[in-house]
C-alpha cells in the first residue's frame, strides 16, 4: 500500500487535514506546537467514480477501491535535524514513506500563530528542506567512512563510494538528492539510505477558501520553487476539508461548486501523488467483486498480475483485456467482444491505464 508523509513547520494545517481526508481517524489538531508527537495513520480509499460503472455491468456484490495510507508526522522545526523538537523521532518516521506532502501555510490568520511570527512559505519551505538535507548529509557521510575503509579491496565499495560522494556534493550545495539522475545500478546502491531529500515531494500550499479556485502570490511562489525541484503542488484548504466532512454528497458537491471548484483535497492530493511516482490503476470485474489495482506506469501484465498475487506472475498465461471506455460504452463484455474490443494479451503487454483485465494463469 501506497503511503504519504504529510509533513511541515508546526501550525500549518496538517493535523486538521490529515483529520479532514481520515474522517475515522481522530488525529489531534491544537494551536501550539507539537500537539503531533506520535505519527496518526489512517487508510483512505481512492475515490474512482469508474467503480460503480463497472460493478453496474459485472452487476457486483462489492467494490473494493484501491487504498492509500496518510502519516500525520509531527511539525519540524529548526534544528530538527540535531534533534531539536523531538527532531530524530520525527525524521525516522519520514524515512518509512513512499512520498512526502509537505504543507505549506499560504493563507494568513490572527487567530492562528506562526512559529516565525509571518507567514513566508518559501521560508518555510527552506527550513524543512534544510534540515531533511542535514539529516541525509549526516547519514552519507557516516556511510562514506564506512565504505571508504573497504574501497582499496572491494569494487562493488568503490563504486558505492563514489556515488556516495556524488550525492554528498550535491547535499553541500544545498540541493536535494531528488535531483540527482541516478542509473539502476547506482540506486540499488543508495534505496538502502532511506534518503529523505531521494523522496517524492508534493507541496500542497494550504489556502483560505477564498483562494481554493484561483491560489495567490504564496501558492505562484511555492510553484516556481517545485517547478525547480522536479515537485508537484497541489493547492488545498485544510479550512475548506474540516468544513466537507459532515456534508452529504450533494451538499458537498454543491459547497465546491460554489468555491468554483470540482474536487476536495483528498482527490488533488491523490492525483498529484500518483502523477509524481509515475502510478496506474486497472481493474478487475465480475458478480463477485469490482476492484481497483494500483501499479507502476510501464509494468507489463505478468507484474500486474502478481500485484493481485504472486502465483498470477508466476503461472501468467495471457491477460483477456479491454478498455474501460470501451466496455461502458457498448454496456457488456458480451457486446465489448462482439465488436472485437477484448483482446488477449502475452507477457509482453504493458498495462494501461484503466484497463479491465482478466488474468490466465497457471501454478
């Protein structure tokens, strides 16, 4: 299961949106710092409307959406990376997720205290960086002292040593490891780290609900800084996700239409987060159960197979396919076949985007 660090300066708004996309979970929310001490986790289902059209056809007992874990990590602060405000802690817990959300607070309230006293997002955004850059800095030189002992007799340490070195460098400036293109073999040799400044970054720039439609200067700001670092942004209202929670459907659709949007938080979040780690879904249909498969872009059908189980990778004979539009449109997989729409698929197929497999195998 996908999961996504939702982290930030304290007083940003994350606890309240973490609370906000995990209705279920009860993740405190105060106005003081490192009111978040222990991470919340809550599993959320990814909202597909192409669920219940299928699960219509297959005429299904259940739909199983595909899942994504929210981490509510504690506000960082200066100094995090030595340990100030339970900083060690916190930066372990970073280290355990696929991706980051990193809020940023782009909105501006007396009501609300800032640990800086203003709001700055591209400030803030520094701080956190800096001390996420730290903590990797720390942890390669560590490994480089490690290495560098073994270098004169091991190949595989000198070449481990001077990737090492390669991602130090860039640490130095400043930079993030993201940023480095690093060839297969070099990153079998880095995953190991956990780097935290190697992962995925999303900023999602916390908004009033005035600004949810067209953001502000803060939010063109934070885009430029993402735009640099190859980061996605998402523009969200943690004010706005409190306020939907205890609506109905149409109530909520109605309020977001209103705020002359067509998507809450959760929903932009999960397409920036699938957007930036490169993320498929296909489904799978019948009486029993329609239901959504998550995958990486480019695995072909064998590999997303075995997402279901391994004994489908292993065993895989063919995969029957069709494409979603393709099946709703003509209404059945009868008709979908009659217009020769369904086809069988090797092991050299690549999975795409919304297709209805149904997998042969074998063990």
């Amino acid at each position: 299961m996908l999961r996504a660090g939702i982290v930030g300066l304290p007083n940003v708004g994350k606890s309240t949106l973490f609370n906000a996309l995990v209705a279920n979970a009860k993740a405190e929310a105060a106005n003081f710092p490192f009111c978040t001490i222990e991470p919340n986790v809550g599993v959320v289902s990814v909202p597909d409307p192409r669920l219940d059209e299928l699960a219509k056809i297959s005429q299904s007992d259940a739909i199983v959406p595909t899942r994504i874990e929210f981490v509510d990590i504690a506000g960082l602060v200066k100094g995090a990376s030595k340990g100030e405000g339970l900083g060690n802690q916190f930066l372990a817990n970073i280290r355990e997720v696929d991706a980051i959300v990193h809020v940023v607070r782009c909105f501006d309230s007396e009501d609300i205290i800032h640990v800086d006293g203003s709001v700055d997002p591209i400030r803030d955004i520094e701080v956190i960086n800096l001390e996420l850059i730290l903590a990797d800095l720390a942890q390669v030189e560590r490994r480089c002292d490690r290495v560098r002992k073994q270098a004169k007799a091991n190949k595989d340490a000198r070449t481990e040593l001077e990737i090492l070195e390669k991602i130090q460098k860039t640490l130095e400036s400043g930079q993030p490891a993201r940023l480095l293109d690093l060839d297969e073999e070099e990153e079998i040799f880095v995953k190991p780290l956990g780097l935290l400044t190697r992962k995925p970054i999303i900023y999602g720039t916390n908004v009033s609900e005035d600004d949810l439609a067209t953001g502000n200067a803060w939010v063109e700001q934070v885009r430029e800084l993402a735009a640099a670092e190859n980061a996605q942004v998402a523009v969200i209202s943690a004010q706005v996700e409190a306020e939907l929670v205890d609506l109905s459907d149409e109530e909520r659709a109605d309020f977001l239409e209103s705020l002359g949007v067509t998507e809450g938080g959760l929903k932009t979040l999960i397409r920036a987060t699938y957007e930036l780690l490169g993320l498929r879904t296909y489904f799978t249909s019948g009486p029993k159960e329609t239901r959504a498969w998550t995958i990486r872009a480019g695995m072909l059908a064998p590999q997303a197979a075995g997402v279901i189980h391994s004994d489908f990778e292993r065993g895989f004979i063919r995969a029957e396919t069709v494409a979603y539009a393709d099946l709703t449109t003509h209404g059945s997989m009868a008709a979908a076949k009659e217009k020769g729409l369904v086809r069988s698929e090797g092991k050299e197929y690549t999975v795409q985007e919304g297709d209805v497999l149904l997998f042969r195998f074998n063990v």
